[in-house]
C-alpha cells in the first residue's frame, strides 16, 4: 500500500500549487490533489501543480464537487450541461495532474444530512461519468459521504449488484458519521476500491490526526491486506487538526509503519 496525503489538508494555510511544494518534503508516496476552485480546473494549473509535487506522484484528483456535482442532475438542460463542462474541464485537469482516479461525492444537499437514495439516477450518472472519464484513462472513484448518497454498505452494495464497472473511494471518517464500520465498508467495496481517505477520531467522534485516536488502524489495515488492497491510504485531515509541523510528520511516520507492518505480513502469509 501507498501512503499519502491530500493538499486538502492545508486549506486556508496555502494555496493548492503551495501545498503541493510542501507535500514534496514530506515522508509519503503520493498525494491527491483537491482542486479548490473553479479557476483550478485548468490544464496550465495542473501542470504547475504536478511540477511543484516534484518526485511525487498524483494518484487522485478532487474537486470542490459542490460547485457542480449536484447541478449535474439538475432540472435545466443549461445547468446541466454547464456543469458538464466543469466536469470536464475537472477531468481535463486530472489528467495532466497524472491521476488515476476523479474523487466523486455526487448528490448532497445544503444541510449536509442524508437524502433519500435514488439507486437508477446515480447509476445513470456514473455510467456518463465513466464515460468521459474513461475516455482520459481516469476512473470515476465514488466516495461514501454521510451527507450524500453513497452512505452504507448496502447502498455500496445496491451499486455494485447494478453497476458492476462503479468503483469507489473509502473515506474512513464519513463511515463512522454514518454510523458504519468502516472495515465492513471497505469489504463491501471490495475489489472495486481504488482510493482510501484516512484521519482518525476519539472516543466521542471529535477528529484527529492519525495515531492520536481511538481507531483501530492495525486492524484496518489488516482488512486492506485481506482484501489484496495496494493502492494509496489518503491522509485527509483538516487544517485544524495539524497541531504543527511535527505532529502531521509523526501521524505520516506512525501511518507509514502501520501500512508497511501490513505489507510485510503479506509477504509473510
């Protein structure tokens, strides 16, 4: 497995092409790069993040989805298809970033709480999604957010019975406020999981860097090792979770030794 860090946690501390200089020094192997604005989606852009990220390579790209994802499934075919063009340009940027995966969070509502599921509209979505995406050697990576559709097992189950080709995104700490186990989220997403956001939480859900919580990151980890998972585990924390420099360096190296600890009883087994 690939540890890494999203330039998300530096947000409101340096701008996106800042925050991917700063990735470069720090012990990962990768990095996902979440474009804050519209004005990011922008090949030029993504150049310069890429060249700033030096030896580092992007594996996922993230964009602020909120400023088009939803409108996607609007009602008005100009919404629609201006939102369609956000996408694409969002993709169009991804690509030049060297990204394997588009982080997608899709239907979500304003005060941010569940929404009724519509399984054949999400479905539809991301079949034009992969579409486009495809098209750029990108993958559509669903991600499990509380506040949007994609919230349980079940429903990741739903999706793969009637999507076969979705793949996803497991964020760790949107499992927990969804009341779900992340390691049976991960299991149920199975082999169509290409992404991993991780931070960590204490015992009344009040997040965390990584190491400075409750979760059970061995286990975890294990259950990602089970499973064949080798792709890249996300460090995702907020700005304000980073203490200082030298507690963030000490949740990347306590990740680190978790995930080689996995590995290494893989080649054991």
């Amino acid at each position: 497995m690939k540890l890494g860090i999203s330039t998300a946690a530096f947000y409101g501390r340096w701008e996106t092409e800042e925050a991917a200089r700063v990735i470069e020094s720090l012990p990962v192997d990768c990095a996902e790069v979440f474009l804050q604005s519209a004005g990011e989606y922008e090949k030029p852009f993504a150049r310069m993040v890429k060249e700033n990220l030096g030896c580092i390579p992007c594996t996922s790209m993230h964009p602020s989805g909120i400023l088009f994802e939803n409108q996607m499934f609007g009602r008005s075919a100009r919404q629609r298809q201006e939102a369609y063009d956000l996408f694409e340009r969002a993709l169009d940027a991804a690509q030049m970033l060297g990204a394997q995966c588009y982080v997608y969070h899709g239907r979500n509502t304003a005060q941010l709480k569940p929404l009724p599921f519509h399984l054949q509209a999400n479905i539809d979505m991301i079949g034009r999604m992969n579409e486009l995406a495809s098209k750029r050697e990108l993958a559509i990576a669903w991600e499990n957010v509380f506040w949007c559709q994609l919230t349980t097992c079940e429903r990741v189950i739903a999706v793969r019975e009637a999507c076969p080709e979705a793949r996803f995104t497991l964020d760790i700490k949107q499992a927990m406020r969804a009341g779900e186990d992340p390691c049976a989220m991960a299991q149920a997403m199975g082999d169509a999981l290409l992404n991993v956001h991780v931070c960590d939480w204490d015992g009344q859900g009040k997040l965390c860097l990584p190491g400075e919580g409750v979760f059970d990151f061995d286990r975890f980890a294990g259950v990602l090792h089970d499973m064949g998972y080798d792709r890249p585990v996300i460090v995702e924390p907020y700005l304000a979770l980073i203490g200082s420099d030298e507690t963030l360096h000490a949740s990347l190296e306590y990740m680190k030794q978790i995930l080689d600890s996995a590995d290494r009883d893989c080649f054991s087994d």
